[in-house]
C-alpha cells in the first residue's frame, strides 16, 4: 500500500496569495519518487480491469468520435478510494487536505476523487468548464481541486489550461458538450488561458470556479491525473443532505481484486 507517511507542506504567503488573485497554483513535489511508483501502479490497476470500478467508469471524451477504438477517449473513474480500502488515509491524500486547509480554510474536508487518463494518440481535448457548472448551488463555495500529475504533464499530452481570476467572476453558461460522454463546456479558448505544465510527482490546485480545459494527447506517451476535491465539511454534509455525491455508485459493484492494489 501507498506510504502513510505526512510530511507537513507549508503553503507559502506569496503561494497562497496567488491561488486567491488567480485561482490556482502549483505545489511542486507533493508525492515523492516512491510514492509516485506506487500510486501509478494503483492507477494502472484501475485502467486495466484488475480492479473494478462498474458504471464508477465512463468516457468523459465521449462527446468526440474515437480515433483509438482499444479505450476510451478520456478515461474517468470516480471514487478510486471507495475501491480501495485505506487509499484516503495514504501521503496523497493527506497532504492535498493540508494544503487546501491553507488555501481556504480549516474546515476544508475530502468531498470526492477521480481518475482522468489520457492514453497516447487519443487527441480528445476536455472542453473548458468550471467545475462548480457540474456541482449543485452551495452557500459556501469555498473549494480546491488537486490535479496530480503521474506523468509529465505538457501542452502536447493534455496539461492543465487556467483562465487567471476567472474564479472571482460569475460562472459562464454551460451547455453539453456534444451528444455522447458527460461533459460540460463553456465559451472560453485559449487566448484567454496560460497552460500549466507539470513535472511528475507535483500538483496544481484550483479554485472550483476557475476556468480550465486541456488539449488532447497527440503523444506516445500517458498522461495520468489523479484528482483529489476539498470543500468545507458543511457543505459538504448539505450535499449529501440533498443526494448530491459525484456520481459514486456504490450500489451496484463489489470490491475486487485485492492483489491488484499493492495492498502486499
């Protein structure tokens, strides 16, 4: 299993100032070499079957035809830790709680995961969107998304793209965006944005109102987010008050595969 280990990260004032002027920022080396090794296996376990997930999988690229047939044009899988016995008590995770607690606030507390790969030549770009457009209305919208980068994120294989302060004006209107996958989009492109590249091993946080997109991955190589999501606990509970919880789907899978997931 992944290291438990939690060196504090201590969120500079000049880091936290950014991410409040322009809705992001970078924390270089959140997870370290080892780390990285064990959390890349866990993910390939997910990606290639071994473990699990039932309709916690889907095509989040399926708004665009698919020029690989093999997989999925953008591969989501959410809730990873509902899988997995003890991965939310793992560095990753600990250390993403910390930073967003400096980011915005305290009471910040794990609401969701995700998984979203891009394989080599899938060229499937995530349209621009807010995440907050995918979320229900919450008085509090204090929130931070962490995007690990398991592999070197660049413009060329799908980095992260921001709109810089997009996140202190109102949320554009978000349509569908084409007829297949769950997507949403927005009117945004990127001479509005600066694109973000990212080593493996380091990680981007931003704001739940702070436009961003990516371009597809034209390369031979992967390109493997692990996403992590923090909001105040409060409204957190009012979500799952209202039956709001990203899409788990507890209901309908079992828990598989135990060797798969580096467990021993």
């Amino acid at each position: 299993m992944v290291s438990r280990k939690n060196p504090a990260i201590i969120v500079s004032p000049e880091k936290k100032h950014f991410f409040e002027v322009h809705g992001y920022v970078v924390i270089e080396d959140i997870v370290s070499a080892a780390e990285l090794e064990e959390y890349r296996r866990l993910y390939d376990a997910f990606l290639s079957g071994a473990i699990e997930c039932g309709r916690n999988r889907s095509d989040l690229g399926g708004h665009t035809e698919r020029k690989r047939q093999d997989v999925e044009n953008v591969t989501q899988i959410m809730w990873p830790s509902d899988f997995v016995p003890g991965l939310a008590d793992t560095a990753y995770y600990q250390r993403a709680l910390a930073v967003a607690r400096q980011l915005i606030g305290n009471d910040a507390s794990f609401d969701f995961d995700m998984l979203i790969d891009k394989e080599p030549r899938t060229d499937s770009a995530t349209p621009w969107h807010q995440d907050a457009a995918y979320w229900i209305n919450v008085e509090d919208k204090r929130a931070a998304s962490a995007w690990l980068a398991l592999d070197d994120a660049r413009i060329e294989n799908g980095c992260m793209w921001y709109v810089p302060g997009s996140h202190r004006l109102p949320l554009r209107p978000h349509v569908k965006a084409g007829a297949g996958g769950g997507a949403l989009e927005c009117a945004c492109d990127e001479d509005e944005g600066v694109p973000i590249p990212l080593k493996a091993g380091s990680c981007a946080f931003h704001h739940g109102a702070t436009l961003h997109y990516s371009r597809g991955n034209t390369t031979d190589v992967r390109r493997r987010a692990y996403i992590l999501n923090y909001r105040p606990l409060a409204m957190i509970e009012f979500e799952r008050q209202q039956g709001f919880d990203h899409g788990r789907a507890k209901n309908d899978r079992e828990i598989r595969n135990l060797d798969a997931r580096g467990d021993g």
